[in-house]
C-alpha cells in the first residue's frame, strides 16, 4: 500500500512516501526551489517521492494531510473575536491566504496532484503528526512521546504514550501558550528571523549569563511544576500585530529589540542565555512529567522545540528517562512522515516491529545523482576533476586532504531530510585547527562568527571526547554533551566577555569546542553511514583523532545543496578548497576561473539576509 504524506503552507513544505509501513522517500520543497523554508505546495518533493518508489499519481492508495485546516481557522477566529479590533489588521492580512488555499486544502491537493489521484485524504491533527513522526520511526517498542513546537490548530505542546501501533494523547498545552512562540518572541526581539533564526539564539546563549531568567519567570510566564504555564500576553503582540512583542517587552529587556544585522551587544547575549536557561527548565519539568504518566524508560521527541539540542542533552543527563530518540526531521517537514505513519499503523492498524536502529535509514531519504549525470554537468562547466571508482582509496584521498587543513564540501549518498546536514551534503573541516572556526563561519559560510559547528565522531569513541555512555547513539545531530575534562586545554574562563571568549583555545579539538565546552555531538558509525564512516575512519588512521567538522553544505540564506549543479555552485562562489561529488573530487585551484571571494561583494551580488 502507498501512503503519501504532506506538510504544506506554513513553513517547510515537505513529502513523504511511505509503502507498506516502509518508508521510501522524503524530501523538503526547498531543496528543489532553492527558496528556504518553503511553505508552498511541494510539487517537486511530491515529483521526487514517487519516482524513488517507482510509481505514478495513480499508484497512490492514500494521501493525508499532516494537520487540520478548518480547525486551525477555528482557533484564528477565535483569537481574533478574543482580541477584536485590535487584530483586525493581521486578520486582513492572512485572510485572502485562507480564502484561496488554506480553506480549500483538498482542492489545492487535487490542483498539486495534478487530478490523476482519485482517492480519499486524510487530515491527521498537527500534533499526531508529530508524535507519530517521533515514536512510529523510533526503535522502541513502548516510549513516553514529548511534543512542543509553536502552535498546531490549538495545541503548543503534548505529552503521549506509543505502545506498539498505537499512540494514546494524555496531555496537551493550547494556544497562544506555547513554548516554541515564546522563544520565538525572544528570537524576534533579539534580532534575528522568526521561525529560522532560534538556533542563533541558541548559539548565542553560552557567551552570557542568564540575568534575566528570574525576571522571565516572574514577569513573562507563570510556569508550573509539570511543565505547563500561563504567558502574560500584555508582553506579546502575535496574537494581534505582526510583530512578536509588544512595547511591554521593551521595559522588561532594558530597550527595544536589536535591528536586525546590527550589533549584537551583551544584552542579546544575556537575554539568550536567560531564555535558553527557561526553555530547558520547561523541557526538564515536562519530560518528568511524561514520565510520571507513562512509566517508561524511553523517551520520544519531535515539534520544532526538539530541534534546541541543548535541552535534548539535558533531559539525556538530567532527566529521568535512560534512552531518547529525536525525529531529525522534527519541525512541520517531519509531519508529513508522521502523517503517513500515523495512518499506516494507528488508522489502518497495521502491527509495527522494532530493531536494533530507527526505521529511519539515518535520514538518508533524499535522492543521489548519478555518476554519469555529475560528470555530465561537470563536464558541461569545463570543471577539472578526478575519479576515484574504488571507495578506499577516494576515502584516503578525502582525509589525506583534511589532515592539511582544506575544508571540503561534500555530496555523497541520498539527500538527508530534516534541517541538518549529516555526511550526505556536508562541508567537512580538520577540528583539530584552532583557526577552523572562523575560516568556515567568515570565509565559507558567510554567517556569523559566534556560531558553533557541530563534531561528527567516531560512535566507538564517542565517550573517549564527550560525556556521553560508551558507544552512545546521536546519528541525528540533536544532542549538546560537554567535551570531556581530559580533552579540555583551558577548562576555567580567561575571563573574556561575550566574543571575545571566541579568542580562547579551549580544547584540542578547538574547531568544535563551544564557549561553554559543549559541542553538538552527531556519532558515526559504519552501517548507516558508510562514506562518512570511511572518510573518518582513514583521517582517524593517519591523525589519531576520530572528530571532524560537519557543518551543511550551503551558505547562509540559502537551503542544503540537492544536486552537483548546486554543490559546484556553492564551491565556486565560496572560499572552499575541495568539493567531492560522489566518486569525483576537484580542487579550487585546478578550476577555471578560481579566484578568492570577497564576502562583501558576494553578499550584495546574492542578496542575503
């Protein structure tokens, strides 16, 4: 049986097939319009899907909708009428989208699916879709499911219990209190963009204190012991304005919100921190309550918030649960795979079996060019490259030029579905180069300088660099764990303040050493990740260190790279000095026209914001 599932309309439009409980195929529109965080239909992730599971719109048995539009109406009208007229602007504003498409959702399915597919849709609730997405694919056969993000029709936050193929909701939080839009508030008044822009925020927090968490608790939310809490709306402004915070806000924070792209100061630093200190308070105090209702040992997550990999580390150390497993794809893309599982196994009742891994296949759900079709285009470009047929060797050859400290963007394998890069479309870099950092942030990246990269290690010796259990699974990326005291050159703070603790060596593995000695642990290993696990293997063999950079590859406005066009793309126009394109390498100097690019000028060429 095909079930197809898709997310549309609200941020990150995404398709999902899944056949006879397997799932097949995944991808997020952006990566094939280039637009990111696409909310429109996703025609092409719907294209790609099907052609992967080598069937036609015909084909499809079933098609479900990963949230319910009418009542999420519901809950607009609701706030408007609460608010009325002070939200009459906004309303105007989002009406005309309603009228066309969001109220008319199985007619656009009908327009996207081209009319040859003839069956039923289904509309799973926004946070079934989530909790499916986050227990069905886990590799538990019983677990406690955590769901918080924004906001679905009325819920911002559940709590749920998975048993075999059937998923219980035992809890839920509503609209407008929400944990996601609270920190999304704070991204907002910060300074950096809504609903992409929340992991800076995160990055932000270790450079300050948190001198503002009592003031939170105190004046913007009324948290309760399990988990929930009541926000003081008189702060916000999304329920009626366009803005996320009110003027309120300004007198609690000392000043209006930072302009966007100018100066990040102390005080965005301290309220980062204070915010990040809440979030993982709420998150701690609802995983304990998840598991007061359920019992289990095991916990599942997935909603947008799941994706702050700082709490999720957290709850692994502090929380009362002994395993937990992230949906990488855990923001709106990943409902649409939650969709589909939700209707294969709960709706169809459909039994369910677990394993050794997540049923998942590491993410890797994407499509993978061919090699002809690279050498083709590369060929096109009067690109210079080699080939390297035998795997070993393009391994040695990948880590031979790692350990001279090039940075490398690779391609390799299907496409990852979710927000992180995790071998398949990834810029690589040597952690062991105190200068790497900033090379890839300023030179590669073109973002800025604070942000963190991410460490992909060796699963075998994960617990030999961080304070994780012995071979500790985080294939996804989605957990903060602290360097280990061993590995630490500088463990007390010099007593630099804000970027300038950026100028302390903090490890010997510097690349990946945030300022507070933590790193966002993402583990290798051979069966999920082959290529990756190759190319570390050989750089383990003739450096003695198991850690590599993995940052996206991509620069800063734009979505993943999808296909060799945009990897070479990305590779010319940055200051990069390998790109690997699945058996080909090629090396910036060997190429026409290779020249150092001013970051200045690539930013007013390309527009990024």
């Amino acid at each position: 049986m095909n079930i197809l599932g898709i997310s549309a309309y609200y941020h990150d439009s995404a398709a999902c097939l899944v056949q006879d409980g397997v799932i097949v195929a995944a991808a997020q529109e952006e990566r094939f319009t280039r637009k990111k965080h696409d909310h429109r239909f996703p025609k092409h992730a719907i294209d790609y899907c099907l052609a992967e599971a080598g069937i036609k719109h015909e084909d499809v048995d079933l098609v479900t909708f990963y949230d319910k539009p009418l009542l999420k109406f519901d809950r607009i009208l609701e706030t408007y009428v609460a608010c009325a007229p002070r939200g009459f602007k906004l309303f105007l504003m989002g009406l005309p989208l309603w009228l066309k498409e969001k109220l008319h959702t199985p007619r656009e399915l009908d327009a996207g699916l081209e009319g040859r597919y003839k069956g039923r849709y289904v509309f799973t609730e926004h946070h079934q879709s989530h909790a499916a997405s986050a227990f069905f694919p886990s590799p538990f056969d019983e677990a406690a499911i955590l769901t918080m993000d924004g906001v679905g029709e009325w819920a911002t936050g559940s709590i749920s219990h998975g048993q075999g193929n059937e998923i219980k909701m035992l809890k839920e939080m509503h609209f407008p209190h929400s944990i996601g839009l609270l920190y999304s508030a704070i991204t907002y008044f910060t300074g950096f963009r809504v609903n992409s822009g929340e992991y800076k925020l995160m990055g932000l927090a270790p450079y300050g204190e948190p001198i503002y968490k009592d003031l939170i608790l105190e004046k913007l939310i009324d948290l309760k012991p399990d988990g929930s809490f009541k926000m003081d709306m008189s702060y916000f402004a999304f329920i009626y304005d366009d803005v996320m915070t009110s003027p309120k806000m300004n007198e609690l924070f000392d000043g209006p919100p930072r302009a966007a792209e100018s100066e990040i100061t102390q005080r965005e630093m301290d309220i980062a921190a204070s915010i990040q200190a809440v979030t993982e308070e709420i998150v701690i105090r609802t995983a304990r309550t998840a598991h007061e209702l359920t019992g289990s040992k095991n916990l599942t997550l997935a909603g947008g918030v799941a994706l702050n990999c700082v709490a999720n580390g957290k709850i692994l150390r502090e929380g009362p649960f002994e395993n937990i497993w992230i949906q990488p794809a855990a923001g709106d893309a990943g409902g649409a795979l939650g969709a589909a599982m939700f209707v294969w196994h709960q709706l169809l009742d459909n039994p369910r079996t677990t394993g050794e891994f997540d049923s998942q296949f590491g993410s890797f759900l994407g499509e993978q060019e061919s090699a002809e079709s690279i050498a083709k285009y590369l060929d096109s470009v009067g690109a210079i490259y080699q080939e390297f047929p035998e795997e070993e060797k393009l391994c040695d050859r990948v880590a031979e030029l790692l350990a001279d400290e090039n940075v490398i963007g690779h391609v390799g394998g299907r496409m990852e579905f979710g927000p992180r890069a995790l071998g398949a479309r990834s810029i690589l870099g040597d952690a062991r180069s105190p200068r790497m950092q900033e090379v890839m942030n300023v030179k590669i990246k073109f973002r800025e300088s604070f942000r963190p990269f991410a460490p992909a290690v060796l699963k075998d010796r994960v617990d030999e660099y961080f304070e994780m259990r012995p071979e500790e699974e985080s294939p996804y990326m989605l957990l903060v764990a602290p360097v280990k005291k061993d590995k630490l050159i500088n463990a007390e703070s010099s007593g630099e303040k804000g970027l300038d603790q950026l100028k302390q060596l903090r490890s010997v593995v510097p690349a990946i050493t945030h300022v507070d000695n933590s790193a966002r642990v993402q583990t290798i290993d051979e069966a999920r990740n082959p290529r990756f696990h190759g190319i570390l293997k050989k750089f383990e063999e003739r450096t003695g260190s198991p850690v590599l950079i993995n940052t996206s590859f991509n620069v800063r406005g734009e979505p993943i790279v999808r296909t060799s066009e945009d990897a070479y793309r990305c590779f010319m126009h940055t200051n990069m000095d390998v790109l690997v394109l699945e058996d080909f390498v090629l090396l910036k100097d060997d190429q026409p026209d290779a020249r150092e690019i001013d970051l200045e000028a690539y930013l007013t060429e390309f527009a990024l914001d």
